[in-house]
C-alpha cells in the first residue's frame, strides 16, 4: 500500500469474484470442479477457466466402479450399476471424468465402460 492510500473496506467490495482471502475448497468427490474445468452449473459459482456442459452417457452391462483418480487400482469411491447415467465432462486417454450428478460424486470411470444415451 502506497503512503496515502486507504485499505479497502467492505463497502468497496462488489461483483461475484470478491478477493478476502483464501477459500474453502469443495470435497474434489461430491463438486464436478477441478482447477481446469467444471460442470457448467457451477458457472458463476466458481471460477475455473473452462466449463463443461455434460454428455450422458449409460454404464454399460456389468457396471463400473467410479474412482478417485484415473488408474487401474485407485481408490474406489463407489460402484455404478448397469443403465447409470454418468454425466462425462472430460475424456482423458481411456479415462472420463463427471459425476453422477451435480450433487456428486464426482470420479474417474473408464471410457470402455460407459455407451451414449439414446
């Protein structure tokens, strides 16, 4: 701050990105946001550089567990049945990233797992 300058009150404060501080930053497995990217929901909510508008997309026969990262044998955060709908909001390599729903969860499934909706 420059000699004569006043700290910035509340009262200054305006807009819905207001800079006080850091952040609480949402469970990664219950809110469809990452530093680059998020559900197009959390539009206005968030600020990341790119949102995502879902593709639905069906589990296919068998089911398909949901995981924490994108690896064969990472953490299992749940299992999704056969005709799930699975919101992708990014493909990488063999890999999708979404959600069940915007209420989460939120993981990795594999890109063989999973059909496009009719």
């Amino acid at each position: 701050m420059n000699k004569g300058d006043a700290p910035l009150s509340e009262s200054h404060a305006q807009g819905p990105y207001v800079l006080r501080g850091k952040a609480a930053r949402p469970d990664p497995r219950k809110v469809p946001l990452r530093g680059d990217l998020a559900h197009i929901a959390l539009a206005g909510k968030h600020f990341v550089p790119h949102y995502s508008v879902p593709q639905p997309r069906s589990v296919m026969p068998g089911g398909a567990p949901l995981l924490a990262e994108p690896a064969d044998g990472g953490e299992e955060l749940c299992v999704l049945l056969e005709g799930d709908s699975f919101e992708v909001l990014s493909i990488e390599g063999d890999w999708a990233w979404g959600c069940l729903s915007i209420n989460g969860p939120v993981g990795y499934i594999r890109g063989d797992r999973l059909e496009l909706v009719d």
